[in-house]
C-alpha cells in the first residue's frame, strides 16, 4: 500500500484521520468514449498520478459500446491527455507506466454478459495488480443508461452489500444530471437505492471540486470578522453571477431537453448558494456540512405561479458578437428548432425564510453567449445611515465583498476611502487579493480533487440524494409553469450582451443594479 499518498483536504479533516493511506482500487468508467473522458476524466487521472496522488495499486477499465482493444485505447487516451491536460507537455514515461494499467472493456450497458465478463476481468486484475476487490464505477454516460447500470452491476455482484469500514468496498460516481425534473430524480434515486446504499452513491457537481469553492466555507468560517456581519442586518443582497462566453455549440440536442435552469441553476448556482448561506456545520464531515446546505433548500421560500414571470427571468441568445466575432443565435444553431423557446440565459431572484436571511434577496444570473467567462459571488452590504458625508445628498458606495471563483481566483473588498488632498472626495476603492499571485500554483482542476475523494471515500464536495431532491423541489414548479405554456417566447438578448433588458429590471424595482463584473 502506498502510504506516501497522503490527502489534506480543509473541509474534511473531521471526518477523515490525517494519515489515511488510500486503498488500492479499479475504476471503471461508462461511456468512456465519450466527451467527459477526454477532456476531463483521463487528464484528471494523468495529472494525479503525476502527483503521486492515485494509489500505488490502481487501474482503470473503460466500459463503452464501441470495439476498440487497450492498445487503440490507450492511444486515444494519450491524444486526449496530450490536448486537454493542465500540465504539459506529456510526461513519456510517467504516461507510459500510467497506460500500462488502462484496459478497454466492449460491452453494452443493458447486456448482462458484458458485465459478466467483466466481473472475471476484474477479478483477474486483482490478483495480477493488487488491487483488493476495491471498485469505483464512474457512471459518464446519458442519464438514461444510469438505473440499468447500477441494476446490472448489482445482479452480476459487481457492487457488494454497504457496512461501514467494509473492506473491499464499491463505490458509484454519478455525472449530473441527476434527473429532468423532481419526479424523474425521486424516481432514479428509488431505483439506484434498491441496490445502492447512500454512503455507496456520489452525485458529481463539478462546481464543489473547485479550489475556491472549496474555499468558500473555510473564508466564512475560519475567519473571525465575516461571521458577525454574515446576515440580513448587515447583508443588502448577494449576487452570483455564472457567466459563459461560449453558446451551446455542438450541445443543440441536449440543449433543446435542457435549458438553462437544469443545467446550471439546479445544481452549481444553487451549490453556490448553499454554501453562502449555510449556518456553520458542527463539525466537518460529510454528513454535518450537507445537512446544513439541506437546511438552506429547505427554507427556499417556493416561488408561486403568478410571480414566476417576474422573477424568474428566462433569455435566449440572438446572433451578435462576442470576443470580436460574430456568432449565430441560438435558433440557428446545429440540431435546434428554429422556432425553440429553449432558455440560454436565467436571471432569478430567491429568497430564502430563516433568521439569518430574512429579507436579503439572493439574486442569481447565468447565461452562454454572454461578454465573458467568469463566476463571481458578490456579498453586497447595506448603505450607511444617512448622516455623515451626506452634503450633496450622494449615497456613497455600499461595501462589496466579491469572491472570484474563476478565473483570476480572488477575493475582493470595496470600500470608501477619502482622497487626498484639502477637497477630500470620497472614492472606491478596492482591496485584491489573488491567489495565483500570492500562491503562485495552478490549482488541480475540480475532477482531480472529486476522483481523488472518491478513493479515499470522502463525499463531502458530493451532493447527497436529500439536497439533489431539495434542489429540484424548488425547481420544479418553474419548469412546470413554462410547461403549461410552451408557447411564450423568451426574452431575448443580443450575443455578447448581459442578457435581457428584464434581467435588469428585475433588481432595478428595488434600486439595486447587477454588478459591472
Ligand atoms: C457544465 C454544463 O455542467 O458546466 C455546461 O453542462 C457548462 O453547459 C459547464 O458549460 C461550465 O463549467 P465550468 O467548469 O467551465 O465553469
């Protein structure tokens, strides 16, 4: 065992003893043809291995459809590794040993002989690799393969009955999207709990493998002086901004099924929230921390029909120009209805009933084709009292404390500060922190810190079966109203534009304003 490969993870200390080695183990991957593996999956793994960071005993078996042998395989693999990896250029013979242990399995995903063969590959690999019956099946396939996996995997005995500390263990990851909708997801998790235990299931939101996601939490809660202002009395509004540059590109028929609201409100904006809004956990392990972002889904306050058109803002992307080139809009996109009233773009406000948020709206915005690409969580506070510095009747700026969750990762404070001189204007001005400057390292990027968690069976940056449930529940209801009536365009916005016009009244009723980002 590889007692070298030692983990820190800030928001797990609790629940993980320091000096936990990781156990040896397989991972198998579904769809491993697809997109998902190329451009992230392998180059995570490549990129862990470089860092000493996989355990000393460790394959990876690709299940897909398609016939290919390891050597085409692993050929593939180095095509992708060698494109998308975060650190180049590829390392030949650190790629060279990582490969020796990548096996192509042909199978169907519904073709109980597939699995079969691969429980005595597996099985075989154990004894020749030592990697001790330790199973991590990665499910990166349509959503529609995911119950007929996880039952074929169950009825070929390739997942093992759940008991804390078991040894050898299984484990499922699961790529979003969990569900369409709240009956599609209560309907998954009731199929994949009939072979899976909860503590066996981890539901991916990329978002929470993100450095300064994961740093949200540490910022409030190891830091005196954000707790005691971290609430409505002091908190005007927050603000999160997910912005994409890019439109929907080859995506048009997933597109045309999704929209918006599922594939990045539903999961990362509302991740966002949670963790802004959370109380602080008792402790830090898994369970204590996703009870709490339950907690702030639960006291979501239902937005009901005849308020959903006013605050919940939906766009879509007309042709225009982003980063100096024209692009088409989205009607005229490849595989899209050219009629489709499918959302590109979100803007809503929530609200969320407990003591803490009583009162401070919670704006969220996310859209493609928009000027930039950039996540941002702004904390906006409350104007001062009127009393002071008030000659010409100016409100002065309100204090924002921005948190960049990428690029250019940071922190930022704004504040008031006098000029110098005898006329003494007050101005904004702006404290910066940057972690590339001050760290000066490339964080992993967020599937290497999520595969990584996944062995050592850490599921606190996953989203558990309640908060996945939680999550829709307050969704639901929007998409149901658009549902009654399909036919109501969406506001439309210019690409490389902020979005509608109605995006912007929506905080301008109240004199807020989104900010310049
Ligand atoms: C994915 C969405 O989950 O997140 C994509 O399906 C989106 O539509 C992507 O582009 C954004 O992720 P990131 O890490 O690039 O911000």
């Amino acid at each position: 065992m590889n007692k070298e490969n030692l983990f820190t993870n800030p928001l797990s200390e609790g629940s993980r003893a320091s000096s936990k080695p990781i156990d040896p183990c397989c991972l198998v991957i579904f769809g491993v043809t697809g997109d998902l593996t190329a451009r992230k999956l392998m180059p995570a793994l490549y990129n862990l291995a470089k860092e000493g960071q996989l355990p000393l005993h460790f394959t990876c078996v690709g299940f897909a459809r398609r016939d290919k042998n390891d050597k085409s395989f692993r050929e593939e693999m180095k095509q992708a590794v060698t494109k998308y990896s975060r650190t180049k250029p590829i390392d030949e013979k650190l790629w060279e040993n990582f490969a020796s242990r990548l096996f192509y399995h042909q199978g169907n995903f519904d073709d109980a002989s597939g699995y079969q063969r691969l429980k005595e590959n597996l099985d075989q690999m154990d004894q020749k690799y030592n990697t001790s019956g330790n199973r991590i099946y990665y499910l990166a396939t349509q959503p529609s393969s995911f119950t007929a996996i996880v039952e074929q995997l169950s009825n070929a005995k390739l997942i093992y009955p759940y008991a804390e500390n078991n040894s050898p263990w299984s484990r499922v990851i699961i790529e979003k999207p969990f569900g369409h909708n709240l009956e599609s997801a209560i309907s998954l998790q009731s199929k994949i709990t009939k072979h899976l235990n909860e503590k066996q299931i981890y539901r991916i939101d990329h978002y929470l493998g993100k450095e300064t996601v994961q740093n949200l939490l540490v910022f409030r809660f190891s830091n005196l002086i954000f707790e005691a202002i971290w609430n409505q009395k002091y908190i005007d509004h927050v603000q999160i901004t997910v912005s994409e540059d890019i439109g929907i590109g080859t995506r048009g028929r997933f597109w045309e099924e999704t929209g918006l609201l599922r594939d990045m409100i539903q999961n990362h904006l509302m991740q966002l929230l949670t963790l802004i809004a959370m109380e602080p956990p008792v402790s830090l392990d898994a369970d204590s921390i996703r009870n709490e972002k339950v907690k702030v889904l639960d006291a979501l306050r239902p937005i009901s029909p005849d308020e959903i058109d006013h605050k919940v803002i939906r766009g879509q992307y007309n042709e225009g120009f982003v980063n100096g080139g024209q692009v088409k809009g989205y009607r005229a996109e490849e595989n899209v209805d050219p009629s489709s009233n499918r959302e590109t773009f979100i803007a809503l406000e929530m609200a969320i009933d407990n003591c803490r948020w009583a009162g401070t709206p919670f704006y969220l915005r996310s859209g493609k084709r928009l000027p930039k690409k950039t996540t941002e969580i702004a904390i906006v506070f409350h104007h001062v009292p009127n009393i002071l510095f008030l000659k010409n009747q100016k409100k002065y700026e309100q204090n924002v404390l921005s948190i960049r969750i990428q690029p250019n990762e940071g922190i930022a404070m704004n504040m008031n500060c006098k000029v110098p001189g005898i006329a003494s204007p007050i101005q904004p001005v702006k404290m910066d922190f940057k972690y590339g400057n001050y760290f000066g390292l490339t964080p992993p990027e967020a599937y290497e810190r999520l595969i990584c968690d996944s062995i050592l069976g850490d599921s606190t940056l996953f989203t558990r079966g309640d908060e996945t449930l939680a999550s829709w529940k307050y969704i639901d209801p929007i998409l149901q109203h658009w549902q009654q009536d399909s036919t109501l365009p969406p506001a439309m916005y210019k690409a490389g534009t902020w979005g509608p016009i109605e995006a912007e009244k929506l905080l301008n009723h109240s004199a807020r304003n989104w900010r310049m980002i």
